[in-house]
C-alpha cells in the first residue's frame, strides 16, 4: 500500500481541490496515507501567477484535518513544497521552521526568475543552453538551501521542452552536472523524489528518469519519496502501477515517508 507524498489543494496558487476531497480519493484507492504539500514560492514574478502560501491558516487547517481524518489504516500529513532561490533563503528556512511540517520539498521551478511552464522561457535562448542552466540553478539551490527533506522532480522543466526529442533525454547531455547534484542530495542524507506527473506530461517515465535514479543508488543514494503531485483528486496517486517494478529495477526496495521530518521506511 503506497503513500502519495505529493499533492496539491486549494492553498495553492494553482489547485482549485478541496482538501478532504483529495483525502476521499486517496481512501478510495487504499493508500497507506497522503502528505499535503502546498507550494510556497516566494518572490514568484506576479506575471506567471501567484503562489504566496497563506502561512498563518495552512498550518493549523491542514493540521486539524489530518487530525480529523487519520485513523489506524490511513494517515494524513502536512508539509510543504518550498520553490527554492538563493536569494529568499533566509525567508524560507524561516518560513519552513514556523510550524511543526511534517515533510519538506525543495524543488526549482524558477531558472533566473523564469519558469519552464510558460512559452517565454523557451524563447530565450536554445534547449540545450535553458535544459542546462536548468541543472545549473537546482545545484546552486540546493548549495544554499538545505533545509528540505527530498528534492523535488528534478527534471521538471523537461516536461515543457518544445522538443520531443530533449523531452525524453533528461540524463545523458547533462551527467556531470546531474552527477553534483545527486552527490550532494547523498552528502546532506536527503531524499530523491519519483514524481509520476511526468507521465501525464508526455513524457515516458517519472520525473526523474530511471537511469538518473540508478545513478542516485550508484552513488550511494537509499532515500526515496513518492509523489504525484496532484492537483486534482482524479490524479491523487495517479500511475503509481508504474512505479513498484521501475523502482526495483533502479535497486530500491522501500520508500520513505517523513513524519515530523524523520524518515520511516515502507516497502515498496
């Protein structure tokens, strides 16, 4: 029994989903638990959308729900999905150690304060040069910030390249710096998250792509998370069939689940 470790309510920017509606959906399919993970991206350019997280009632909202809802056989957390940038780093470890989440996700969704969901970012400059500098910025943003407990999908801008071709070859161009990357998230004992929206992006495998997730246990890597990042409750634990014979040809046999930001393991 699985445990969606990423999903979206109507906290956030982008989601219109009642929360206990995405608490009937997960019950419905017989997940272990769920983690609410609002985003919280500070300083996002007003222009693409606004993900200001209402601080002061997420918290105690979400927290009075998962009370409510929890029982015996299904569990229901709360944590965060913080955009990361150098620049706000000291607002989002005070923002993250304001109230007792139980889980963090460090993602990039910005490179230079553009974010690959929109048409504008790829106009700037050739595929491989933003793809790039994509990796680029999640390695200076993981060397600043290091208060998260998993990295966040971290080939999503891949999702929205205009190429099929770049969609589906996240790994091979990129490994030297993918290679920092994972060495750092093993260095600081975090998490790599297995995001399944990429599927319903297009794209033929989860975020990230199983060869960067072998290279992840290659390099030492035992944390993983699991994720749909839903938006909706009809994508609350969407393709996680995919996931169980993927993820043990990659060499995991288990998952984590962070609880009062200690991980628990569970089998895969």
């Amino acid at each position: 029994m699985l445990w969606d470790n990423h999903m979206h309510s109507n906290f956030s920017g982008d989601s219109d989903a009642e929360p206990i509606d995405m608490i009937k959906v997960a019950k419905l399919k017989r997940l272990r638990g769920i983690t609410f993970t609002d985003h919280l991206d500070l300083d996002y350019p007003k222009e693409f959308g606004f993900f200001d997280l209402d601080l002061e009632s997420y918290y105690p909202t979400q927290h009075e729900l998962a009370l409510s809802e929890s029982n015996e056989n299904f569990t229901v957390l709360t944590g965060l999905e913080v955009g990361i940038q150098p620049h706000i780093v000291d607002k989002c470890r005070e923002a993250v150690n304001a109230f007792p989440y139980d889980f963090i996700i460090g993602s990039t969704h910005l490179v230079d304060k553009w974010d690959p969901y929109f048409e504008s970012f790829w106009e700037r400059d050739s595929e491989d040069i933003l793809l790039k500098r994509y990796y680029e910025c999640i390695l200076e943003n993981i060397t600043a910030f290091t208060d998260f407990d998993t990295l966040g999908h971290l080939d999503y801008a891949f999702r929205y390249a205009p190429s099929e071709q770049k969609k589906h070859n996240t790994h091979k161009p990129y490994a030297d710096i993918i290679d920092a990357i994972l060495e750092r998230i093993v260095k600081l004992d975090k998490s790599l998250e297995i995001n399944t929206a990429a599927f319903r992006k297009g794209m033929n495998a989860p975020n990230p792509a199983p060869s960067i997730i072998k290279r992840y246990h290659e390099l030492g890597g035992k944390l993983i998370t699991i994720g749909a990042d839903a938006h909706t409750p009809s994508d609350v634990a969407a393709d996680f069939n995919r996931l169980p014979d993927l993820l043990k040809d990659c060499g995991f046999r288990e998952f984590v689940v962070y609880k009062n930001r200690k991980p628990e393991c569970y089998p895969i």
